[in-house]
C-alpha cells in the first residue's frame, strides 16, 4: 500500500476539509487476446489519499499519463473507482443518486482542458451558459441577466452573448468555460489542465482572472497541470504524482524551495528562467517514462529513472512519511 498517513492533516485542519480522497484506485483491464494476460490491469490511480481544504488552491502535477486527469474525473463522478472512497462534506459521493447527486454536481464543477471540445458548437454563448440554469432549475426569471452578468465576470462583452464558439478566440472560449463553471455558484472547482492550450500571456491572463474569482466568490480549486511553473503560481499547496501514486505533498513555498522527492527536484529544474543567478543546474533525465503497461510490480515506481536509486529501492515500496510539519515525501531516502 503506498498511504500510510492521512496528508490532510489532523484536528483543527480537519474542520476545513472540503473533499477528502481516502485510498482511491482506478484500474482499467489490459485488452489482451491472450487468456494468460486477460487478468492484467492499468493502474492509473493506484492508492491515493489527499484531502482539498475549503477555500484553498491545491496543485495537482504530473508528467503526462500520471493519472490526474483520471483523478479529476473520479471527483467529478465521471469515472467509477476500483477501491476506496471520495467525501464531500464527509458524504460518500459515490453513494449518491438522483436528488442527491445533482446536488453535488451544481457545487463541484470542471474547467475542461479543450476549450473549443468542450464546447457545443451548435449553441450560442447564452445558450452554453444558460443551459446549466435551466438543468438545476435557477434564476428562472432572470435568466438571460444573470448570462450576461456572468460574461461581464470574466470579461466578455454582453454584445458576444449570441456568438458561437468557433467565433472567439482560444482564450475567450476559456472564459465561456469558466463562466459556465461558475454560474452555478460552485464551491469547488476542478480545472483539468486549463491554460496548458494557450498562449503564455494568455495563461497568465486566464490565470490572474481565476485567482481574482476565487477571492471574490470563496472558491476552492483542485488545479491540475503539468507545468510545475504553473503549479507554483497558483497553489496554496502542491501535491506531486508519479504513475497514479502521491510522491510529495506540502506547501507550495516550501515544496518549490525545498524539494525532497528526486521526481519533484527534477520537475522543478526543468522550469525556464530568465534570471542566470536563479538558475538550477538540470537534473539529467535518467529514462524514459515506462509504458502505463509496464508499471513496476515491486519497490519504487520512479526506481528506472532515480538518480539516487539502490537495491533496496527496487524491492521495497515507499509509502508517505511526514519529514516535517505538513510536508509528506514517498522516498527511502
């Protein structure tokens, strides 16, 4: 089992807990012809724990195809798990129905990587943003103003409200989607890689407007992205993942400062920067990332490619420890 500590902290921080996910797999059965390896499996998230504390950022970061979009949609309820559990409040999200689970879908939104994608391409922006209104049955009689006060929000002119999506530019349609994100008054929202399709100024525009609507608006976000760079600005707290598993989680000053895990140090060298007197000598990449079909049985997942890797790392599994306050680390060493 790689948790063996619940990260999200204990006493008075556990007041704070918005979403707790306790042990959560997902695993998805290999396709094979042969009935010897019928019974082979991806793990894509392999015992997870982490706890989102209300009104926080939590960064979530990875390599791509180390399972944290699988994650996002576990919370979302688009995906099943294989084991363990997701609360919100301290309910089982996965015990929810009808009433119930509707509920809990106007409070827990997505900001979807793919603007355009994410978009229907045959609805008008008032269409997009007033569908969520008309499903949960809100504002029915002011409907089309609280469509337009939503665009004004994000910054978009009301003038647009009857534009179709392939009418906007990338960054526009990003805003359509945190619009429709928000205008259910969430309380938590779960951006998937939401700037990582555009432009960097851009980004950091897209980025400075959910930081400003978290203030306004009491927002909780699970920030999921591959830039640790990203990560960085946004979070309160950032928890790295390696192949579906939790390897370091903290602060996010501290983690960035003071990396413990050699995968977090690696990510962390990679960041570009301007600055010669900032600039961190690269940690050399030892591997290429193994093939979700070929995920390590035993010891260490990140064992191929650690710097810092002994005999010991490939037969024993590392779990969680606390190295200091809040700061956990899945490391030997």
């Amino acid at each position: 089992m790689n948790i063996k500590y619940d990260v999200g902290g204990t006493g008075a921080e556990k007041v704070d807990a918005l979403l707790e996910i306790k042990g959560i797999k997902k695993y998805f059965p290999m396709r094979k012809s042969s009935l010897i390896h019928r019974n082979l499996v991806v793990k894509a998230i392999d015992d997870v724990s982490i706890t989102v504390r209300r009104g926080e950022t939590l960064g979530l970061v990875g390599e791509s195809g180390c399972g944290k979009s699988t994650l996002g949609r576990l919370i979302m309820r688009l995906e099943e798990p294989t084991a363990g559990g997701i609360f919100y409040r301290g309910d089982d999200i996965f015990s929810f129905g009808g009433e119930a689970l509707k509920a809990y879908r106007q409070k827990v939104q997505m900001i979807f990587q793919d603007p355009f994608s994410s978009l229907n391409p045959r609805q008008t922006v008032a269409d997009i943003l007033g569908e969520p209104l008309h499903i949960h049955n809100k504002y029915n009689s002011r409907r089309r103003d609280k469509v337009i006060e939503m665009m004004s929000i994000v910054g978009l002119s009301s003038e647009h409200s009857n534009r179709y999506p392939h009418q906007f530019s990338g960054g526009q349609r990003q805003r359509i989607g945190i619009a429709r994100a928000l205008i259910l008054e969430p309380e938590l929202i779960v951006a998937d890689e939401s700037v990582s399709s555009l432009d960097v100024s851009i980004q950091a525009q897209i980025l400075n407007l959910m930081k400003r609507l978290q203030v306004n608006y009491s927002l909780t976000y699970l920030f999921i992205a591959h830039d640790l760079g990203v990560v960085r600005h946004m979070s309160d707290r950032i928890a790295v993942m390696y192949m579906g598993r939790i390897v370091e989680i903290g602060e996010s000053l501290e983690l960035c400062n003071d990396p413990i895990h050699p995968y977090t140090r690696a990510l962390l060298s990679a960041i570009p920067t301007l600055t010669p007197s900032k600039r961190k000598m690269r940690i050399p990449d030892q591997g290429e990332v193994p093939s979700s079909r070929e995920q390590i049985k035993t010891g260490c997942s990140f064992y191929p490619r650690c710097p810092i890797k002994s005999d010991f790392c490939e037969r024993q599994d590392p779990f969680l420890k606390e190295v200091r306050g809040a700061h956990f680390v899945a490391c030997h060493y």
